[in-house]
C-alpha cells in the first residue's frame, strides 16, 4: 500500500508518497511487545507485588516449618543423631504424671498375687526403686491375667503397666509386661509408653529377679550391683513431616496465583475496553498479539523464578541448598509458563476484567485442594496410579499437580543438611519402584537419593508441564477465534483447515456474485430475505441511489459468466444491501415455533416478536466518493455505529457487501488488505492509561508498518495539528475527555489513511478544540474518503459533502446537505435588520424610531406572507417562510427592497432551514410511523372531491388512486397530539391544490404552483 505521510504543516501532498506495507508480525511484535513492558513497568504497584510476593510465601513457609519442627522437639527420628546418648533407664514413674490417667490410680499391677515368691520380688520393686520408694498403695495385684483384664475394662486409664509372672516347675520365674503402647499427645509434649512406663518397670523386674537369685545362691546383699543404661541406634532422619516439601508446591502455587490473576484481568480488561478490537481494526495481526504477551510473559517467569530461588535460599531452605540449581529451577519456571498458557485459554471465556479475580480464587481454591490430595499420595504412587487411568490424565492435564509432585521429591532428597539431594543427572534414575527389600538392597547406590516407592519421576514433570505450557497455548489461540466475542463474532470451528486462513485468499463461495474490480476478481454477498415492515416506505432519493448501486454493481458483474470491467474508479466505497440482524437465541428461536403451535395457550408470553431477531442494518446502497466527507446521521439506534463496525470488520455483515477501494468485506482475507488502507477513529476512546499520547502514535505507526524514520516525522506533526504537542509525553490517563478525542483523531490519519472512519469524533471538545479539529478534517479530504457520523448537526452541515439519514436500520434520506434542506426543511430563514449602521459622530436613533420600524416591517411581512417573527433581537428579526410560500418568495422580495428606505430596513438575511430541523423533521416522522405500527395505523385515508376514497400508506408523498389512476402529491403535517395528518394532496398531471377540510392553508393556487415548481426542481437535480 501507498501510505502518503504529511510533507508540508498541516496536511498531507498527495504527490509524495513512500512505499509502506501493513506491519508484518516481525514489525508489530516488538511494538506490542514494549507496549506490554511499559504498561507493567508504569503499573508499578502490581509490578512490585509480583516480585516481592515470593518473598512473603518464603517466609510464611519458614514460619510454618519453625512451628511445626517446635512442635516435635523430643522427637528423635525427627533428627539427624549420628552420636546418640546413653542414658539410665530412669525409674518406675509416678502414675499420676502419665499424661491421660485417671484418679485414684496405682504405678503398677501384678499377677498372681497368691504366691511368696511373686510378693517378695514385688516388695523388692518397691522397696529398691530409685529415688523414691514406691508406696504399698501404690501397687494392686490380682489373681490371674483374666481378673486384671476384666478390672481395666471397667476401670480403664488407671495404670501404665502390668506385670505377669509365671512360676515354672523348674524353679525359673519367667515374666511378661502389659502396657499401652499408644503414643500420647497433648499441648505440644509427646509420650511415648514404651520408655514412659513399660522400660522402667521391664529394669526393676529385671533387677529384683537377678537380685533373688542372688540370694538364693547364698551371695552377700551387698555385693548386688545392677545398672542399666539405654541408647538408641545411630542414625540419619528418620522419618520427617517433609514440611517444606510437601508445602512448598501450594506456596509457590500461591505466589504464583498474583501473577496469573494479573495476566488474566490484563488481556480480559484489553478485550473489554476495545483496545484489541481498535489494535485489530488497525491491521494488528492475532500471531502478533499472542506472541508479545507469551514472550514478555516467558522472560517475566524467568525473573519471577530467579527471585523465588534466591528469597528460598536466603531462608536457608536446603530444598533450594542441597538440591541441583537446575532442577528447581526448571521445575518452577515450566510450572510459571504453563500457568501463562492456562490463563490465556481461560481468558477466551471471560468478558470483563472484573470476573478476572473471581476466576482465579475459584483456580486458587481448587488447586490447593488437588495438591493436598497429591502431598498424600494420589495419583502418583504404584499403588494408585493404575487404579483409575482417567483420574490420573485428568490430574497430569492440571500444572499445579506437577508442581507439587516434583516438589515433595525434591523435598524427600533435601531433608536436612545431611542429605544427598538430587543432580541433574538423575531426574529420572532416582524414581524407581521396587517392593522387595532384597532387590532394594542390591539396588541401593551409596551417595545417591533414591525412592523405592516412585513411578512418576521429575522429568516426567517437565515433559508433562511443557507440553501442557503448548497445548494450552495453541487451544487458547483456537479458542479466542471459534468463541463469540462481545459483538457474537466468531469463525468457523474447522477455521485451521480451511485454505483461505493459511493463503488469506480462497475460492468462489456459493451463493456469491463475481465482481471485477481494479484489484482483481472479487466475491461478494449478496443480501438476504428478511420479513418487509407494513409501514416501510423508500424516499425517492434514497430509491434512487439504491438503484443507481444496483446497475453499478450489474455492470460489475456482466451477463452470464462474463465480468465487465468498471472504468470509473471514483468511488471509494461501494456499499451493496449492507444488512446486520442479530439472531435471536436457540431457545426464542423454540418460543417461536412453540407460539406457532397449540402451546400459545399455555405460554402466551413466549417469542414475542421484541424478542426474535433484531435487524440493526436493513439494507443499505450507497457510494462513498474519493475527496469527499460522507456524514451518516440518525438517532441513537438507528444504525449508524452498526453500519461502521461492519464497514471497519468490527463486525460481519449478514447479508450483503461492500467494495472498499476494490476489496470485499466479506471475500477471504480481503479485510485484511482493507485494513491495510484505513484508519478509524472509534466512538469510545480506546487509550491505555500508562502510555502517553506519543507512544500511543508509535504503537499504532508500528502496527500500520509506517518505517521508523517516517513515523517520528508523522507522529509529531500530528501531534502539533492536533495541538497535543505539549502534552506529547504526558499520560493519557492525565488527558482531559477533549484531548483524548483529539489524539483518537490523529491516530485515525496516521499512515495517511485512503478511507477513514470518524465516529462521533468531536465529543466531549471545546468550541475551539473542536472547530481546530474540523479544519483538520477539511484538510485531510483530497486523496482519501472520509465516513463521520455525528450528533453535531452544525458538524455535518459543514463538513459534509453527503449526508445519509439513517432510522430504524434503513436509509431514510440521501444527498447534499442542500438537497436535504430544500427537501425536508420547512422554508427559508429571513433575518431582517433595522438598527442602522453608525458612523463616529453620528447621532444615534431613538428607541421608539427603532421600535416603530420593527412594527412596520412585522406588519408588512404579516401582509405580504401571512408570516410573523419567531424570533427577535436587538439586531434582527427573524421570519420563517413555509415551503408552500415558496413561490411568493421572489414577488414579495422585490416589494421588501422597493419599500426598503419606507420600512428603515437596512439588512437582509436569507437561508434554507438548518440540517438540524430537516433532521428533526426526519426522527419524527419515523418516531410517528413507529408509534402507528405499534397501534395497528398504517394508512390514512382521504376523501377526494369525486367521491373516491384515495388510502394513503402513512408517511408516503405519493398515492395513485385505484379508481381513476390519478397520482397525487400529499403534503403531511402534525396535530397537536404529533399524529401525522394530510393537510393536502396535489394532482400531478395538473389541477388544483386541494387542502384538507379543518386544514389552515392559505392562498391554495400560489400553494399548488410553489408545490409543482418546486417538485419539478428537486427531480431535475436529482437527475442531475
């Protein structure tokens, strides 16, 4: 494409120009690229809560691993003890210290307690325990094991050990303890009965048994010395609560979830503010668009994990001390990236930034749970991984299991400082699966971490993680095209395998009609039926440039197969019965048939006719020329941003079509190449807040594909023209509402545009702002078109060189602003002045001469036209003159300049009505035409002269007699209550003008003849 770029002040020379072509997605990438990188830099506090939020979770997790280690302090398997202690078996314990008894309670019980033998040793224990003597009181015996069982069942908790002895005929004395062996927890002290109570009395038994048969060998008393002493093996940990392995998958997870909320609500809130849609419309590529956010988003984990390491470590977690840098680094930084994959597949759903946070606590709550489930074991353990193969894909499909998976093994090898840790080197070899100790100890590697209990490795993480980080990503891209967007935009589900998406270019569409263009052959659509309103009535010059636009486009096509070539290039836009209907749902789509049928009874609200489809465009025809400003105007709904969001590719035209510069909306691949050659100016401003206005230039240049050295001559000088210059490094989100609009209009001609869509662009500005801006419109009109839309009736009767009404979807009025006033205006304007006109020492006038003059001149305009003033000034008076006055007009000037210097008039204005009442006069003859539907009117009928009954369909200004086929002009006004009614009717083939009875017009036969002269000038310019 020619992309003309601005070489003198204020506007663009067509004679230069530079060869340009849209961005490709190697130019647009590193542009959207910074764009990301600016706005979260300038986004500083959402910046700053991803970086450091890390560094909170490191240290709630160093807090929950000192809690928990606290909780655990006599625990020696909880440690490393490779010199354990030797201790005395401390003596027979109090019962009433034992953590849970109950009261009365005895140290100890004894069976038999019918033998000598078996009391002696029992008084011995007593009497010899150390360091206190154990009270008589304190020890219970019975007589046999089945008496003392049946005492505990109803006495339960009352002692910590029972000793059993057995007397054998040999003379050996043979014993066995009874004892709870539950470990006993409460407020953060743990008991263990086996040294609690069952070793203590194990020693005293054994010492007072050894001490009678000391005595019985005839040994001296005081030659007895017995001590035992305990200790444990040495050993490593032995078993650990792996807090910081099974709880630093959830807290990465966690740390993780401010990231991906924030990635989240970002690319949603881009969708919801337009700010994609207008990157699109520009000519942004989607490859472009995804790429940047993965690219930034990738270097972003990478930074990310890079802290997250560095904060574990300054915590001195041997998770991140003792195992493989590369490992854990891998392990997060994949787990990050397929986090960035999911969030943009989960974007595609959501239409507002807002349900970005709900999103992610549902995502944050769900994972937490499933990593719980996994620090337990499931799914990745032999014994469950092969129980239900679905459930284990369905938990492998989910990163955060991955994540945690990988980090309870690397957590299992770094239990403490005396642990091996895991290398590289055996991501996959450590993770075996063997049950039998013997294979086990032949397996076993000195020096190595290795887990016997493993069928789901670390690298089987990573592979797992990457694929999903691809997997997602390419569903996230499928996703954004075949879901609706917020307009119900969407392609085909089968789009990837169609040859128009690879190429841009694809074959004749059935249905369609070739056209030969100066770009080549082209496909358009043609329109589609849709139900014709009662009330719907075509304006004769709005019929005739849509039959104009037919024979344009039959001469396009040709007869039969063959294509006529169109030597007139003029236009810049052609639209063909451009029609937009929003379907209605499957379920009104049900309503409707169902109210077809007998159920209407039962559901008589059901499909409502307000509730089918809803026809935005009914069928436009028209051409917009190159050089000329096209104004579209007509009330809120009644088409008009429909109209542009169909010729911008904002949204797909259902039926027919439209050639822009020779390329069609609707042919594969050719909105692209329109976009390439357009430039629009949205009717909400699409700005991000943190870049400034100059960035935003840049951005979008580099989109369009604008070279480097041109774009920062363009960018400025657009800038100056739009008096932005020093605001040119300021913040939009700084900007006022005017400013804002002005810097959307530069970057509708950045690029210099040949089509350009304006909607609404003046909103919101300053008379001068907004009178500096037309001129900047005026100036950019030679060598493009430009489309405005506006409410600003002033706005379109200056800028305009082609005004369309538009009401109720369809095309009401069509022509010049001129054409539309002689038309639809109600007459001409008169401003009369009398106040004259004073010379330096000139004697002013008296009030009362003034004042006698105006009344003479009120009088002679009450005479001459039957007119009065509406309204008045201290300047000027001014008179409206019916259009049925019209061609009393001429005489009755001449008689006001022959009587000028009688009257004291010294000034004469005269002008046609303003667009805004011929705009006026439109809306309420559609509101009317509306609300007759609504009541079942759809004709008025007259009564003429002869008897007949002439039936006029309401709002027509012509009806032909059924009778005599005589044709009528009808002439309509408004009651007081705004109903339309005829105030007359004229024969066109002669006769005289007929009024109404009750009507109040005047002088019939000058009203006949101003109304047949008048006619037959509008047609022949028309013709013209």
């Amino acid at each position: 494409m020619l992309h003309r770029f601005q070489q003198e002040a204020l506007h663009l020379q067509p004679g230069t120009s530079i060869v340009c072509h849209l961005g490709p997605s190697s130019d647009q990438f590193p542009a959207l690229f910074v764009k990301n990188g600016l706005v979260s830099l300038r986004n500083y506090r959402a910046t700053l809560l991803r970086l450091f939020s890390p560094l909170f979770f490191m240290f709630l997790l160093w807090l929950v691993n000192i809690a928990v280690k606290a909780d655990n302090p006599n625990e020696p398997v909880f440690s490393n003890n490779p010199y354990p202690d030797v201790d005395v078996v401390a003596p027979i314990p109090e019962c009433s210290t034992d953590t849970f008894v109950r009261l009365p309670c005895w140290d100890f019980f004894y069976t038999p307690n019918n033998s000598s033998t078996v009391q002696g040793i029992v008084d011995s224990i007593r009497a010899n325990n150390p360091g206190r003597p154990i009270s008589p009181d304190a020890v219970q015996g019975f007589a046999d094991i089945d008496s003392v069982n049946a005492w505990l069942l109803d006495n339960p908790e009352r002692t910590t050990a029972i000793v059993h002895f057995q007397e054998q005929s040999s003379g050996a004395l043979d014993f066995s303890l009874q004892t709870n062996t539950t470990l006993k927890f409460f407020k953060g002290n743990f008991q263990d009965p086996v040294f609690f109570s069952m070793v203590p009395l194990q020693a005293a038994v054994e010492r007072e048994v050894a001490r009678y048969y000391w005595a019985q060998v005839g040994r001296p008393a005081d030659a007895f010395n017995w001590t035992m002493s305990l200790s444990i093996f040495a050993h490593p940990t032995t078993t650990e609560l792996n807090v910081v392995g099974s709880a630093m998958g959830p807290f990465v997870f966690a740390t993780n979830m401010f990231t991906f909320v924030l990635l989240l609500a970002a690319i949603v809130t881009e969708k919801e503010l337009g700010l994609r849609q207008a990157l699109r419309t520009m000519g942004m590529m989607d490859s472009a668009f995804w790429l940047s956010w993965l690219v930034f988003e990738v270097l972003a984990a990478v930074v990310f994990t890079l802290v997250l390491i560095g904060f574990g470590a300054a915590f001195q977690f041997q998770f991140f001390l003792i195992n493989s840098f590369g490992l854990v680094f891998v392990l997060f930084f994949l787990f990050q990236i397929a986090m960035v994959s999911v969030s943009f597949m989960l974007s595609t759903f959501l239409q507002k930034g807002s349900s970005a946070v709900s999103l992610g606590f549902v995502i944050f709550i769900l994972g937490w749970i499933i990593q719980s489930v996994v620090a337990f074991g499931y799914p990745f353990t032999p014994d469950y991984i092969g129980r239900v193969p679905v459930l284990t894909v369905i938990f492998a499909l989910m990163p955060w299991t991955m994540l945690a998976k990988g980090s309870i093994d690397l957590g299992k090898a770094s239990l403490d400082d005396s642990s091996d840790g895991l290398r590289w080197s055996q991501r996959t070899s450590y993770c075996k699966d063997i049950s039998d100790p013997t294979q086990q100890d032949a397996a076993y590697v000195q020096g190595a971490y290795q887990d016997f209990d493993c069928v789901f490795p670390l690298n089987t993480c990573y592979w797992v993680l990457l694929l999903e980080f691809i997997l997602y990503f390419f569903i996230a891209v499928y996703l954004d095209n075949v879901l609706p967007d917020k307009n119900g935009v969407r392609r085909k589900v089968w789009y990837p395998f169609t040859r128009a998406y690879w190429t841009g270019y694809g074959g004749r569409l059935r249905g369609r009609n070739s056209v030969q263009t100066a770009r080549g052959v082209r496909h358009i659509k043609p329109p589609i039926p849709r139900p014709v309103e009662a009330e719907e009535t075509v304006d004769e010059d709005v019929a005739a440039e849509e039959q104009r636009m037919k024979d344009l486009l039959e001469h396009r096509t040709g007869s039969g197969d063959s294509l006529a070539l169109q030597a007139d290039d003029s236009n810049a836009v052609e639209v063909y019965g451009l029609q937009r209907v929003f379907r209605a749902g499957r379920f009104t789509r049900l309503a409707n048939k169902l109210r077809a049928g007998k159920l209407v009874r039962y559901f008589p609200d059901w499909g409502n006719k307000r509730h089918g489809d809803f026809w935005a465009v009914k069928g436009s025809w028209f051409a917009i020329e190159k050089g000329r400003l096209f104004c579209l105007l007509g009330p809120n709904g009644a088409g008009k941003t429909t109209t542009i969001n169909c010729l911008t590719g904002v949204l797909p035209p259902s039926g027919g079509d439209a050639l822009v510069y020779g390329e069609s909306l609707s042919t594969q691949g050719g909105l692209d190449r329109i976009r390439a050659m357009m430039g629009v100016c949205p009717q909400f401003d699409v700005l991000w807040g943190e870049l400034s206005g100059a960035e935003h230039l840049h951005l979008y240049g580099r989109i369009k594909g604008i070279p480097r050295k041109d774009l920062k001559f363009q960018a400025g000088d657009l800038l100056d023209q739009v008096k932005l210059t020093g605001a040119a490094k300021v913040r939009t989100a700084a900007y006022s509402g005017g400013m804002r609009r002005r810097l959307s209009v530069a970057i509708a001609l950045l690029g210099d545009p040949l089509i350009v869509y304006l909607d609404e662009p003046t909103t919101g500005m300053d008379p001068i702002s907004r009178r500096h801006v037309w001129d900047i419109i005026e100036r950019a009109k030679p060598g493009r078109a430009i489309v405005l839309t506006t409410h600003s009736m002033e706005e379109a009767d200056i800028l305009g060189d082609n005004v369309a009404i538009m009401a109720r979807g369809r095309v009401c009025a069509f022509g010049s602003t001129l054409r539309l006033k002689q038309r639809f205006g109600s007459g001409y304007q008169l401003s009369v002045s009398v106040l004259p006109a004073t010379a330096a020492g000139q004697v002013q006038e008296s009030a009362e001469v003034l004042a006698q003059r105006a009344r003479d001149v009120k009088a002679f305009f009450k005479a001459e036209l039957d007119v009065v003033a509406v309204d008045e000034t201290r300047a000027y008076m001014l008179f409206l003159v019916p259009k049925d006055r019209e061609a009393r007009l001429r005489l009755f000037l001449q008689r006001l300049e022959a009587c000028r210097r009688q009257l004291g008039v010294t000034d004469v204005q005269i002008s046609l009505t303003s667009l805004e009442e011929v705009f006026l006069n439109i809306a309420r003859k559609v509101a009317e035409l509306e609300a007759a539907a609504a009541e079942g009117r759809s004709s008025v009928q007259v009564q003429l002269d002869d008897g007949q009954a002439l039936e006029v369909p309401l709002g027509d200004e012509y009806a032909t007699c059924p009778t005599t086929g005589m044709r009528y002009h009808i002439k309509w006004g408004q009651d007081e209550a705004g109903n339309l009614q005829v105030l007359r009717w004229t024969p066109l083939n002669g006769g005289e003008d007929l009024v109404l009875p009750g009507g109040s017009e005047d002088d019939s036969g000058h009203a006949a003849q101003a109304a047949r002269t008048h006619d037959a000038a509008l047609e022949m310019a028309r013709r013209k």
